[in-house]
C-alpha cells in the first residue's frame, strides 16, 4: 500500500466518504450543491462551508465534513443543480405557476320576449275620425266619480281594441283609486309591452285592488307569472322581491329594444313609429 500514489489513496477515501456520508443527499433527490472538481477527475457535490489557500472544507449530508488539500482541487462550482430532480422542487428556487383567476360567469344574455316582439313587429295604429272622439270621452267619463259612467266607460273601451292602451296610461297612473283600476283592468285585457312601466309602478300602490292588477300585468306581459301577494299589507318584502324580478326582467329587455331597433335603423329605412305623445294628442284626430 505505501507504494500507492497518494492521488489514489485520496481519490479512494473521498469515493468511500461520499457513498458513506452523501447517501441522504443523493437519496433525497438533491437539485442544487456545491461541486468540488479534483485533480484526479473525481468530483464530490455538497455544500463549500469554507476555503483558504491550505484546504477546502465540503460538507457531505447533514452531518458529514470533508476536508479537502487545496492542491487537490481543480476548482469549485458553487451551486449547480446536480442529482435527480425531487418530486418537490425547492419554492426558493423555483416559483409554482400562479393558476389565473376564473373570471366570474356572464350573466345570461335575456332572449326577446313575446310582447316586445309584437310591439317591433305591430305598433299601435292611432284611433281616427269618429273612433278617436268616443275614445276621448270614454276616457273622461272612466275618471268621473259615479260608477255608472266608469262602467259603462269600461265597456265601450273595450271594444276598441289595443289601440286604447297608450291612452291609459296617464289614467293608470293617476290619483283617483277606482278609475285607476278600472284603468289596470283594461291594460291586462290587452297586455302590450308599453305599459309595463305602469304595472311596475302599480306594484307598490297602497290600495291592494291596484296591485293585484298591476301583478296581473306585469306578469302577462314579461311571460313571469308570479305568486304576488298583493291583499297582505304586512307582505312589504315578499313584495319588493318579487317585482324586483320583473324590474330586471323591463331592464333586460329595454337593452335588447335599444339594440333591435338601433340595427333595424341601419339597416333598412322604415316609417317611424308613432309616438305614444301623439297617440294621447286629441289634434291628430
């Protein structure tokens, strides 16, 4: 053994060192170390504590210490990824992938309705001649205070068809309760998406004649027939629930009228609708 040259017996003891102290680092499945190349062409991987001009100390697994001669060192790589990479790469080192936020469901685009299509499909034809002036005393005589002329009001308003609608609405609205619902009551006869906006303001009428009328309404003109609890005085919350749903229910679908007839705009020349002003103006007869 004397005869040996000292290379071979350094090169032995440093294999020896690594298998005996190194098995936890290479077992582990280490990704980063220290790399201390020799002279002889051997290598050992671990962590470089310290250096000087004598000797280099390399810490091999968690309590082992090599020390090394410095002329026995062809150089050092300080932290190169060596072994097998672990299952679990180290955070500091290598950051996870930062999964994207999911952007939050789109609300369900509404589809047209039945009676916004019949009021972009058939305008309202205002009444004329001998028609329009029955219209407007019938409407008159729906407003008086003795019930057999809002009766008979009633009755002959009838008669007339849809055409009538636009003409009730400032009836509908008013302050005189009975006319007011003998008003609602021909609007639900000839359901049309214009007068939505007063069911809408019938719902919280605090005669409860107005707003069993106005759910009515409102619910044959959005397709939404709901269970309003229109006689309970106590029932302000089921309420405001519920004509929240037909409140979204007008605002979707004035979203898609503004759409509908800005593209019909573009798209061919039509006769203008004619305005509910001008249905209600008694000089266009």
């Amino acid at each position: 053994m004397r005869d040996l040259r000292p290379s071979v017996l350094l090169s032995a003891t440093f294999i020896f060192t690594v298998i005996i102290l190194g098995q936890e680092v290479f077992s582990s499945g280490t990704l980063w170390a220290d790399t201390v190349h020799l002279t002889n062409g051997s290598k050992l991987d671990g962590k470089v504590v310290s250096e000087n001009d004598r000797e280099v100390v390399l810490k091999v697994g968690p309590q082992g210490i090599v020390r090394l001669q410095r002329k026995n060192v062809a150089k050092i790589e300080i932290n190169q990824r060596t072994g097998t990479p672990s299952k679990k790469p180290d955070s500091r080192r290598k950051s996870l992938p930062v999964k994207p936020k999911s952007a939050p469901p789109a609300s369900p685009v509404p589809e047209v309705s039945k009676s916004l299509r019949i009021y972009l499909d058939a305008p309202l034809a205002p009444l004329k001649g001998e028609q329009r002036a029955l219209l407007d005393q019938w409407v008159k005589d729906l407003q008086r205070q003795r019930v057999i002329y809002r009766t008979r009001a009633e009755k002959h308003l009838g008669t007339l068809g849809s055409s009538i609608v636009p003409h009730l609405h400032s009836v509908a609205r008013g302050s005189f309760v009975r006319a007011r619902i003998c008003a609602l009551r021909l609007l639900v006869r000839f359901p049309r998406y214009e007068s939505m906006p007063v069911a809408l303001a019938g719902l919280e009428a605090s005669d409860p004649w107005i707003r069993k009328w106005a759910s009515e309404l409102a619910g044959k003109i959005s397709g939404k027939v709901q269970n309003y609890p229109w006689k309970e005085n106590s029932a302000v919350s089921s309420r405001a629930r519920l004509k929240k749903n037909w409140d979204q229910w007008y605002a979707g679908q004035e979203k898609l009228r503004e759409i509908l007839e800005a593209k019909r705009a573009e798209e061919v020349p039509s006769p203008s609708r004619p305005d509910l002003k001008d249905l209600e103006n008694p000089s266009l007869s």
